[in-house]
C-alpha cells in the first residue's frame, strides 16, 4: 500500500493534466464533491450568464427574446454542445421535458418503428424511473405489450422475435456497471429488436461513440455529469437514419414543422425537433447551455484515463483500510466494466454517509445499504480521494455514525 500514500497522491496531482480544470467549477471550500452523479457542482460563469439571461433578455427584452436572444433554438443550441460527448450529429440531438418523459417518447417510439413486436425489455434495478415509465407506456399500450426483465448480462440472450424494444442504463446507477452499447446494439439488431440507451450516468463521465455503435435512441439527464443545475432539461439522441420515420406520441406544438402556422393539424418537423414537446424552461436551459462550457477543450479519453485512476485508487485504498469494518465494494473491479463511480455497502450505509457529508466528503445513500461515491475528474483529484478514505476511516473507528443525529432520515438521500 505504500505506493498509495499520501504523497504519491500529491505527486499524482502535481502532474496531472486535467488538474487546471477544477477551476472551471465553483465548489464550496472545504467540500470533497464526490456526488456529481447526483447533481453536478455549480461551473464558473453559469450565475452571471443565468442573471443575463433574466435581467436582459427577460426583463428587457421581454418577448422579443424568443428572437433576438434566440431562446426560440436554445434546445438545438444546448444539443449541439452535448453532442459531441455522445458520438453524435448535431441535428440528431434535441434537448427536451425530463429523463422520464424522454425515455417515454424514446420507447413509444421505437415499438411504433418496430410494430409487430410486443416485448419491451429490460433489467431487474433499472433505475426506477425507467421501470415505472415502461411499465406506465405497456399498460396505456395494452393490446398484448408487456415489459419483461432479465439481469444485464443475460440480455442479449433474452432478446426475441417478439421484442420491439430493449431499454437498458449504460451505467448502472448503483453499482457502475458499464455495458458496452455497441456489442448489444449489434446483438439486439441482429435479433431485429432496437436499443433505447440511457445515458444518465454516463454523459460527461465515460466517453460514447452512439454513431460508431449504430444506435438507435438514447436519452440522458442534464443535471448529473453535464452540470445544468437541479431539473435541468434532459437530452433526446434519435439516429439520423430513424429520423423520417419516427413518431412520438406527446406531438406538441413545438414537434410541429411550422408552429407559428396554428394550424389544427399536426405535422412533425422533418428532424430532431420533432421530438420536442412544449415550450423550452429558457431558465434552465439557459444554465445548463452554460455549463457545458465546462467541456470546452476537454478530450473524453482523458477523463476517462484518470476517471479510471481515481477509481482504481479509491477501491484499493477502500479495501485495504475499510473492509474490517464490514464495508464492501459493490461496483466492477475490472476498470473496463466501471463507469465513473463507485459504491460500498454497510447495513449502517445511511448514518455513515452522513457523518461523511459532516466533515464535508459529499457522497450519497442508495436503499437499502449503499454508500455511492461519484468520482469526477475535472474537479477531484488524488488527494482528494486519500482523504475522503481517511475521512471514512476515522468515522468507522470513531463509531461517531451512531450519534442519533446521524440516524435521521430527510425526504431526498
Ligand atoms: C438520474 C436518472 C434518471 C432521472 O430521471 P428524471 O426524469 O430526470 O428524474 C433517469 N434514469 C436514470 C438511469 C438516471 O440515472
């Protein structure tokens, strides 16, 4: 263990390349942030582009900003920012509603593309949300649609002639497990069954080629990796070849080809946009259209590269300090099946990820024994794991987590 000492730490970051970009986010001083997963930092620049944002283009502005301050593009504009992070064209990306309205249209779509199959398919511990729509989109379907679900890495054997659709979490949210898009993509097509992929907890953390993959759809969340502020809008990808095609079932106004005709009938835009629903929240939007600005110049290889260090370290430093505490590892040790976040279990999980959120290691608690731990290269560092570890450590030797204080519970953990 010695090789993981402090000072290999401070070595580790005295030369790491990604290291200048924790300036690019406001981080309150004396935080370890390793919940970026959950909700992404505040990045430098988002406060006073969102305060424009109101008092001009709001304010001033006031109407005339759906043109002048191009609010009326904003989707399209934020997309092609996230673009690039998923493997994808511009025009095959809009940003729309949430993660769950999204995986909705992505899905409902994709049985409508494939309609003489009734299966939606997908994993037991999806993220609920995924589940709960699913569920929600086969019994408004009725007429023999169901949603079954096979663990991760029987799914491509599970696929049939009778599955419309396979939705499946690239990175697991619990314990980061990674599948690899292209390999099932390739598998489900080759069964004529298409993909949804849900991008939440990989976007901005692990790099993705969807085009490369030839993916189908893809949906993800603004608010983790990508850093848009709490509810930010989530993003939709559809592959240009779907696009003539495909139909949504929330055809709103802003899906229609020309929305400013009023006309009664629905006519979906040709592209992207008519995966939009309703009007763009231009606050939100506007923040997050700013945040990704944290990715400017970055390569994804790169944060990879180090997303895989920091992992490595914090696993090898969990398991040689804290499994005599009963604490376990829960995430792939192999850093090929791991995306950027790591999770230890406890049966006392709750109360000690709030004494760690105490000495301000900001962490979370998954149900029902989960200490999850996002690891975010641009703003986390060597030494940073260190001490979050020794942090961790101290707690268990103090037993300080059985403090009453520690064992009460909030509505959001
Ligand atoms: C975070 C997350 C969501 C969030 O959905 P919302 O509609 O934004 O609440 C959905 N799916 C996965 C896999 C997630 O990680």
């Amino acid at each position: 263990m010695t090789e993981f000492s402090q000072d290999w730490c401070a070595a580790q970051d005295a030369k790491d390349p990604l290291r200048v970009y924790r300036n690019r986010f406001d981080i309150p001083k004396g935080v370890i942030y390793m919940d970026g997963n959950s909700l992404g930092p505040l990045p430098v620049g988002v406060s006073e582009h969102v305060a424009k944002v109101v008092d001009q283009e709001w304010r001033d502005g006031l109407v005339k900003s759906w043109n002048e301050a191009d609010w009326v593009n904003l989707p399209e504009r934020t997309a092609a920012k996230i673009a690039p992070l998923i493997g994808a064209e511009a025009h095959e990306v809009t940003l729309a509603d949430s993660t769950s309205v999204n995986l909705f249209k992505a899905a409902a779509a994709a049985c409508k593309l494939n309609p003489k199959r009734r299966q939606i398919l997908s994993e037991p511990g999806n993220f609920p949300t995924d589940l709960y729509m699913m569920e929600g989109l086969a019994n408004f379907l009725g007429d023999g649609y169901k949603l079954d679900t096979v663990p991760r890495t029987d799914i491509t054997s599970a696929i049939t002639e009778d599955t419309a659709v396979v939705l499946l979490t690239q990175v697991h949210y619990i314990t980061a497990d990674m599948l690899n898009i292209a390999a099932i993509t390739k598998a489900a097509h080759a069964k004529g069954a298409l993909v949804v992929w849900d991008l939440s907890h990989s976007t901005g953390a692990v790099p993705i080629d969807l085009n490369a993959a030839d993916a189908d759809l893809a949906v993800g969340c603004g608010y983790k990796y990508l850093n848009g502020g709490p509810g930010a809008p989530a993003f939709i990808y559809v592959a240009a070849r779907h696009l003539p095609k495909i139909q949504q079932p929330l055809s709103g106004w802003f899906g229609h080809q020309a929305p400013f005709d009023f006309i009664d009938a629905y006519k979906p835009d040709p592209g992207i946009k008519r995966m939009l629903t309703g009007t763009t929240g231009i606050l939100g939007a506007s923040a997050l259209f700013k945040a990704l600005d944290a990715f400017d110049g970055i390569d994804m290889a790169s944060v990879r590269s180090k997303s895989v260090a920091l992992t490595d370290l914090f696993i090898s430093l969990a398991e040689a300090k804290l499994s005599k505490f009963d604490i376990e590892l829960a995430t792939p040790k192999n850093s090929a099946q791991r995306g950027s976040h790591v999770s230890l279990t406890h049966k006392n999980a709750y109360a000690i990820m709030q004494a760690l959120i105490e000495r301000g290691v900001i962490g979370d608690f998954r149900a029902p024994n989960y200490l999850r731990f996002g690891i975010t290269p641009l703003y986390l560092g060597y030494c940073d794991i260190f001490q979050a570890i020794e942090i961790l450590q101290e707690i268990m030797e103090s037993g300080i987590w059985r403090e009453a204080r520690f064992n009460e519970k909030s509505a959001v953990t």
